[in-house]
C-alpha cells in the first residue's frame, strides 16, 4: 500500500534477528531452480474448496510471503511465480481466464539513474549534476542549448470559472521555459488548480508550444528545503520529446539574474494570485542521459459469470495487488532503506490476495451473483498503482459497465481490542455507509469518504466507479522486512473475508445499481512524498478512534516524543483547529513550518490536556 512517508517517519533500529541477503553460492544455486521450477510449473495447484477458512488463507499468505518469493519485486521471478499461483487458484475454482490465459501483461520502469555525460550550463557556469540539477525520469536524451522565459506556475488554464495563463503574451518558442512546482494556492489540499499542477502536465504545456526544454524549481512556499526531488521517482515508462531538468533555487536565481529571486516572484503570485511571467537574459545549456531499466510483469484476471440474464452484463470488480519491495534498498519504498533483506510483505499484501482467492471460491460455490464478477490481482501497485491503471486503460469489459470496485489492501492486522476496521471510499455511493453498516457483523467501522486514495481503487474512483477501500490499518512492520505471515491475525483476516462476503452478494444482486457520486478531489497534491514539517508519528490509518487521531507509534528524538507524546495519546486538534482523522491531520500539517510552536490538544487516559511542540 502506498502511503503518505510523512506519517511513517519512524527511525527503525536494525536487530541481530533482521533476515540478511546471504551470498552463498549454494543457497543461491538451490533458489534459482526453486524459482523456475515454479515458473513452469501449475503452482500448488489444491482441490477447491468454496468455504472460506483459517487454514486457506494462511497456506496462500505463507507461500505468497515466503522467503522463496524473494519479495514480489515487479519483472522479477518471485513476481512471475505469484502471479501463476493466483491463477492457478482462479483456475481450480472454476473461473474463467481472461485477456492471455489470465494475464494481462504489461510493462514499467523498475529504477532510473544518470548515466554519463549530463551536463548543465548556465551563462557558461558549470552545474554540479545531482547537487544543483537533476532530469526527470521521463526527461528526453538529448541536448538544448537556448535563452530562457520564466512562466510562473507553468499553467495555461481556461475552464469556465478558472482562469490562469502563465504564458500569457510571451512567446516560449525555442526557449527554455523555467516554472514553479505547485501551483497557486499551495496551502489548500483540494486546490482547484491540482490536475494541471503535475511536472508531467506541466511539461506537455511547455512542449506544445515548443519550447526546447523545460526547467523546474522549488519555491519555499512549496519546499522550505532548497532540495531535489529523487530522479526514481517517476515509474511510468513514457519519455517527453524535450529535456526535462529541475535546479536548485540558487540556480534559478542566477538564471533570473540580479532583479529578482524565486522566492519574490512565488511570493508574488501567491498573494496576488496573477501570473508572472519574465523573460531572462540567461544562457542555458543542458545535456540529459537518463538510463532507465525496464520490465514486465502483469495482472492476474478471472471472470465469474452472473445468473441473471438481465444483469450478467453488469459486473463488480474485487480486487488486491500481489507486488511488494522485493529486496528493498534505495528507491524500492522500504522504510529501512539501507538495508537489504526480503520485504515479505504478508500483510501488504498478501493477505489482501488471499481474502480475495477466498472470495472467488466462495462467490464460485455459492453461484448466486446476478451481476458478473470479475477477479483481479494487480501488479506494480507499489510502484504507483501501475498495474491497475494499466486494468482501466485495456479493460476486459466497458468501465461503464463496472457497477463497483471492493479493494482489499493490508486486511491481517485486525487488532482484538478495538475491531476496527476502515473502509476507504465509503461516499462514492449514496448507499455505501447506509449498506455498510447494515450488513456489519460486528467491527468498529471506520469511514473515509475519499474516493483517491494511497492504494489501487483510486484508478477505478476516477472512472466514476463506487469503491470499496477495506484495510485493517497500518503497523510499525509496513514496508520492513518484518512483514511476516507469523504476525498475520488469520481469524481476523477470515472475519474480514465474510463480512466481504455479504458485501459483495448484496452489491452483485441488488436491484439496483449504487448511485455514483464524487468525494473529495479526483487529484491529490504531490510534493515528492515530503511535507515542511513533521510530528514524528505513526497514527492509527485504521481510523478506530472516532473522537480524533489516536497515535501508535511515537518516534523517538522527533518533535511529537520530545513534547512528551505517547503511544495512546489521541490528537483532537492543532493551533486549536479540530482533527477528527488522519485527513485532517494530513491537512494541518501542510499550514505548518519547520521552527513553529504549535499547541496540541491531546486525550489521554480519558482527560484533555495540551501539548506544545517544536517544529
């Protein structure tokens, strides 16, 4: 699951028990053939039986997390050899394979880095690559040399109400085009301006009207730190016809020359909300090799066929990603990112793979769904949901069709004591919460209305579809080594797995359709996955607590530790502004700044007290 790396920000101790690489050539040989053999082989192929229970879920989480799968890592084996389990259960059940025998493959960046020879030159001064410029993963290869134009947000927008145009009476053509990231109304989460406010949107604005290159750079509104975004962290394999670079702000500021700097003309338009644009007396020249290894992988894809002949032509899609880490390491999303050991990923997402081979069973055996299924495994979600996009962009059947989407992401952690259980996505349909909370079986339900979220059914709330986001929460094991099917609660896994089941028989036979509806922004702001400031906690995604933010984990040395929060302590408000959940905490924190005394109000041992701390 992709989750906002702000509210993870836990400095994780390595152990002398952390499962290490290891190089023996022996071990290395036995593997190797262990992974073919699976590769060629129908995997653990079993009779199919169409109840749900303790016993499956835990052999399919066992061998999807096993050491032997080396992680799931996209384009390598351990991923091939998960992909032909999932089948091979789809297949024992009775379900129909679609696209290639089950597959639907497709491909994607696995890492990006620079190669020889990127250069960068401003008025004949030499840049240093990866401390002052870095490309763009999607950058083109090649060479520009041109003057250079300041165009504000880089924005040329024209829809009704909204209004904004950057490139207003300059002519960009065979220039250099130099822009803000963001975009003007950087403090609100649901900024109207968000859909244009992409490096790649803003990249294809500038290319259309054939600029040679284009050049980005962070205002301190948007980034306090003078940093560069990570070169890998743009997965889609596609390229630009045009150099693509970003600076560091005293780069920028030399290629503005003596007038002005970055930070006045961002402050500029912040306040005044008008574009600025400027034409420089700036030289600049710029040489890009970027080198990016690619792969494939795939979706695995079954179909269950309605019984109603009115309604077969509907169908619920029920879904889960079966990618994870692999090895971890930089770049790969590991929250221990200097080391190197299997990323089993039993929670995240094993057992969401599991709950749904359970479901295909028990759906197959009951064969009572008027509406048609279908049954999808998703591959590359840790890469930015790759591999679901790649589902609505070639679906087996018109999206249209698609009445709604139930994904199932890290359900093994359900904790006892406080049954809760969050379900994202629950106002993409006006009968959602109402239906949810009439079929519950007993958890403590907690509802996030959003349809965009850290996880695959984002791609299918963007085609007007009604999603179903069930996760039982984040833990401090999220995206470590220490994932492990040992710490799986499987009774709690099978509870989520059935109260699913009543779910998807109610939708797949109602007599009518849920009613599709939008909730919240169908964007989401990026900002390189950091935010100005932090708390130094990991709060509960589960959303259990209804009366704020209960907080699981406190990081020890972070601001939040040293004001004297505690695991337990739920956060009701910051600077005396309500926090009813992780959304809102999210939200209060983009209005902070690094120095800032900000008081939170706090609950703790059922009493209200406040907490000052020190950004």
């Amino acid at each position: 699951m992709i989750i906002i790396a702000a509210c993870l920000n836990l400095h994780i101790q390595t152990t002398t028990g952390l499962k290490r690489l290891r190089t023996d050539n022996t071990l290395i040989m036995r593997t190797i053939i262990f992974l073919l053999l699976l590769a060629a082989t129908p995997a653990l192929a079993q009779n199919f039986n169409p109840e749900i229970t303790v016993s499956e879920l835990k052999k399919d989480v066992e061998y999807l997390a096993s050491d032997e799968l080396q992680g799931r890592k996209p384009g390598e084996p351990g991923d091939l050899a998960a992909a032909n389990y999932i089948r091979d259960k789809f297949k024992a059940a009775g379900l129909q394979l679609l696209y290639d025998d089950g597959f639907q493959p497709f491909g994607l960046v696995t890492s990006a880095k620079t190669g020889e020879g990127n250069i960068l030159t401003v008025n004949n001064e030499l840049a240093s690559v990866e401390k002052e410029f870095l490309p763009y993963a999607f950058s083109s290869n090649s060479t520009a040399t041109a003057g250079v134009v300041f165009a504000g947000f880089g924005l040329e927008i024209d829809r009704d109400s909204l209004q904004w145009n950057d490139y207003k009476n300059v002519d960009v053509a065979g220039k250099w085009v130099m822009v803000l990231q963001g975009d003007p109304d950087l403090e609100n989460p649901q900024s109207p301006y968000l859909e244009y406010s992409s490096e790649r949107t803003k990249a294809l604005v500038a290319s259309d009207k054939n600029a040679v290159g284009i050049i980005f750079v962070a205002g301190t509104k948007f980034s306090e730190k003078d940093e560069l975004s990570s070169l890998i962290f743009d997965k889609n394999s596609s390229r630009y016809a045009i150099p693509v670079i970003q600076v560091t702000r005293e780069v920028a500021n030399k290629i503005l020359g003596s007038e002005t700097t970055i930070e006045q003309l961002e402050a500029q338009m912040l306040e005044s909300k008008k574009p600025v644009n400027k034409i420089t007396n700036a030289k600049v020249s710029a040489t890009v090799n970027v080198l990016l290894s690619e792969a494939e992988t795939r979706n695995v894809v079954a179909f269950l066929p309605g019984t109603d002949a009115n309604s077969k032509n509907e169908y619920v899609v029920i879904g889960a990603h079966y990618d994870h880490l692999g090895m971890g390491g930089p770049g790969s999303g590991s929250r221990m990112v200097d080391t190197v050991a299997v990323h089993n990923g039993a929670d995240d997402n094993a057992s969401g793979v599991a709950t749904v081979i359970q479901l295909a069973e028990k759906m197959a055996g009951l064969k009572n769904n008027e509406r048609s299924i279908i049954f999808v495994a998703f591959g590359a979600e840790e890469m930015g949901l790759i591999g679901s996009k790649a589902f609505v962009n070639k679906p087996p059947v018109e999206t249209e069709k698609m009445v709604a989407m139930f994904n199932f992401d890290m359900v093994g952690r359900l904790d006892p004591a406080t049954n809760g259980l969050s379900i994202g996505g629950s106002q993409t349909a006006k009968e959602s919460e109402e239906l949810m909370s009439k079929l519950n079986t007993g958890f403590n339900l907690a509802f996030s209305p959003e349809g965009v979220g850290p996880s695959d059914h984002a791609s299918f709330y963007l085609q007007n579809i009604p999603v179903f986001f069930v996760s039982t929460g984040a833990h401090a094991d999220y995206h470590t080594p220490f994932d492990d099917a040992s710490l799986i609660n499987f009774e709690g896994t099978k509870k989520v797995a059935d109260y699913a089941t009543l779910l998807v028989e109610n939708v797949s036979n109602r007599e009518t359709d849920l009613t599709f509806q939008e909730a919240g922004p169908k964007f989401q702001r990026s900002r390189g996955g950091k935010l100005k400031v932090t708390f130094g906690i990991m709060p509960d995604f589960a959303g259990a607590e209804k009366r704020g933010l209960r907080i699981d984990i406190v990081t020890p040395g972070k601001p939040a530790e040293k004001a004297g929060m505690k695991k337990g302590d739920i956060i009701t408000a910051i600077e005396g502004k309500k926090v009813g959940g992780v959304h809102d905490y999210m939200s209060r924190l983009q209005t902070l700044s690094v120095g800032q005394r900000v008081s939170v109000d706090i609950i703790r041992d059922e009493k209200s007290s406040v907490l000052i701390i020190q950004l």
